[in-house]
C-alpha cells in the first residue's frame, strides 16, 4: 500500500499542518510505503519571492526530519527534483472539466482572501492529482480542506482510465475526523497563507504572541466562559487528555479566570509537545548539506518510479 502526502512551502509550517498531516504521515511510516513530496511548485501559486521560498523549501525539509521522516524507510524530496510531475500534469489537463475546477473550494476560499487568480492557482487540482496519480498512491492522509481534492484527482483518473484503458491508480483520502480542521487564532482554517498561524517551533516571543492573539469572546474575568465555541478550548484539545480537558472545562465555568489564564496553559501545553524535537531541528539547521543530501537521495528514489510510469502513461495516450 502506497501512502502519498505533500506540504507547501508556502509559510512556516504550523500546528493545523502538524495535527492534519504530519503526526499521521510520520505514524504511517509502519503501515506502508510513504512518499512525502515538499510541494515547491504548488507552492508558486501564492508565493513570488525567491529567498522566501528557497528558505520555507529548506525548513519544511528540516521540520519533517525533525518531527520522525525516516529517508530511509520513506520517500521524501522536493516536488521540482522530479520533473515528470510537470508532463503528467499536462496530460491530466486534457481529462479535465472546467466545471470540475469550477467547483474548487479551495480556489474560492483563496481567492475570497486577496489570493491572485492566476491559472496557476486554478488548476492546482490537477498538478495534485499528478502528484497522486504518478506514484499510484493508494492512500492520501489529508486535512479536511483537501478531500475535495482527492476527489478530483478520482474523477481525472476515471476519465484518462476510461479513454486509454486502466492506466491509473485510484487514490482515497484519509482524514481523522478528531482533528479534521484546525482553527487558526481568528477562528477559521490555520492556514499559511492567511496569517492565522501557532508555529510548532521558533522564538517562544513568536509563539506566545500568537497564541495571545487568538480571538475570543469579550467576556469579562469575573464571569463564568463558554469553552463549547471557544477557539482556545478547541486548540487545546489537540493537546490535552481528557482529565486535562475535564478541568480546564471547570475553570471555563468558574468564574475569576480569564482568557489570558487559558491561553497561558495552552501555550505551556504547546511548548511541551515539541520540546523532544527541538535539539534534532537545532542540528539539522546547522548542517544544511546534510538536508541536501536527504533530499537528493529521496528525489533519486522517486525519480525512478516517476520515470517508469511515465513510460507507461506516454505509450498509452501515443507520446512515443
Ligand atoms: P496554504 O495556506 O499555503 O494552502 P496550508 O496551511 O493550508 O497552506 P497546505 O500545504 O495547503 O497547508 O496543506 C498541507 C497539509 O496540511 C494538507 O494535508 C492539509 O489538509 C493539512 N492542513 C492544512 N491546514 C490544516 C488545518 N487547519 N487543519 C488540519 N489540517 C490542515
Ligand atoms: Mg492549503
């Protein structure tokens, strides 16, 4: 069983990245054959600047590694290493509708927030479904946000399937319903790209502020809290068992505490959690050749695969 997951080197990575992908590809790494892609070419849509980009490619590398990628039992490069994504990517565009791409949420959603609504970003599914349907990836752990996504990369498959006999490989997207979205400080989907991001590592100052920054309610120290809709208890629960839960839900209803006091304990919750992989990070940041020969190693790997299917897909559409 192959498992295939990507991350954009959009921004720095964050704990909705962690806690929707991350923890369970590292987890996975036991159940069957991982690849995990850096998405630099995905990430393209949103990001125009060279040394932005070059440096989120490098610490997303770093943070996979220190958070468990294992190069050797996994798969792991940086998507533009493998360029047969780009062809196939081609391919798949012509078993496309338009009304397919039309439907995208996540083209609304990033277009709504100011993103450029560029073809790049239009068509972003169907690189996806190339980076899916290249390494005849069975499963696809993802966030919520990405279903629809795998989706698509379904429909594309049926289409070139049906015209040129069974070539591709239908993927399914995997998602744990406990922590299918993960809130941002203002309430709606952590994203990078939207400014509403708790790091998992870095300055403590950057994380303290925020996680102070997360929005609430206006109630005051004296009055009893809701936790049901509050956006600190619903990050909490990523990191807190349910006794730990019991009693902040306590302190929520007693009235003398107030959101500063939850968010400090979020926070200290937070810091905890990552400790163990901070001295692995620390090293991997000081030794960047090392992280380049990872990657170099990992995108030899996939290239074999890539190349050969390719050779496959070619014959069959008459690219010979
Ligand atoms: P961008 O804003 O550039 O789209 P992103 O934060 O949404 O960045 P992606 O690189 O698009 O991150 O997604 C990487 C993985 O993290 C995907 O599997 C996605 O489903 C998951 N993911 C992203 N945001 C969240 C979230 N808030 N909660 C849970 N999973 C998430
Ligand atoms: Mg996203």
């Amino acid at each position: 069983m192959r498992i295939l997951s990507g991350i954009q080197p959009s921004g720095t990575i964050h704990i909705g990245n962690y806690f929707g992908m991350i923890k369970k590809m590292v987890e996975s790494q036991n159940d069957g054959e991982l690849f995990a892609f850096i998405a630099s070419y995905h990430a393209l849509t949103s990001v125009k600047d060279k040394e932005f980009l070059e440096r989120n490619i490098f610490e997303a590398a770093v943070n996979f590694l220190a958070l468990g990628m294992d190069p050797e039992k996994s798969t792991f490069w940086v998507q533009h290493d493998v360029k047969e994504v780009l062809e196939l990517y081609w391919l798949l565009s012509n078993h496309t509708s338009m009304g397919l791409l039309e439907r995208a949420h996540s083209y609304k959603d990033k277009t709504t927030r100011g993103i450029q609504a560029n073809h790049g970003l239009f068509s972003y599914p169907v690189l996806m479904a190339a980076d899916i349907l290249l390494f005849d990836s069975n499963i696809v752990p993802v966030g919520k946000d990405q279903i629809q996504h795998v989706e698509m990369t379904r429909d594309i498959a049926t289409s070139f399937n049906h015209t040129y006999g069974d070539i591709l490989v239908l993927p399914e997207s995997k998602v744990d319903e406990n922590v299918a979205t993960v809130p941002g400080t203002d309430g709606a989907k952590m994203s990078k790209s939207y400014n509403n991001t708790i790091d998992m590592f870095g300055p403590a100052k950057t994380i303290k502020k925020q996680v102070m920054g997360i929005v609430t309610d206006s109630k005051e120290l004296n009055e009893a809290k809701e936790w049901e809709n509050c956006n600190i208890y619903t990050l909490s629960k990523l990191f807190m068992k349910e006794d730990e839960l019991a009693s902040l839900r306590q302190r929520y209803a007693t009235p003398g505490e107030g959101y500063g006091h939850f968010k400090m304990t979020l926070l200290d919750k937070i810091n905890e959690h990552f400790e163990p992989y901070a001295q692995k990070r620390e090293h991997l940041l000081n030794n960047p050749k090392e992280v380049k020969d990872i990657l170099a190693f990992g995108a030899s790997k996939a290239k074999k695969i890539a190349a050969a299917k390719m050779e496959i897909i070619r014959d069959a559409v008459g690219l010979i």
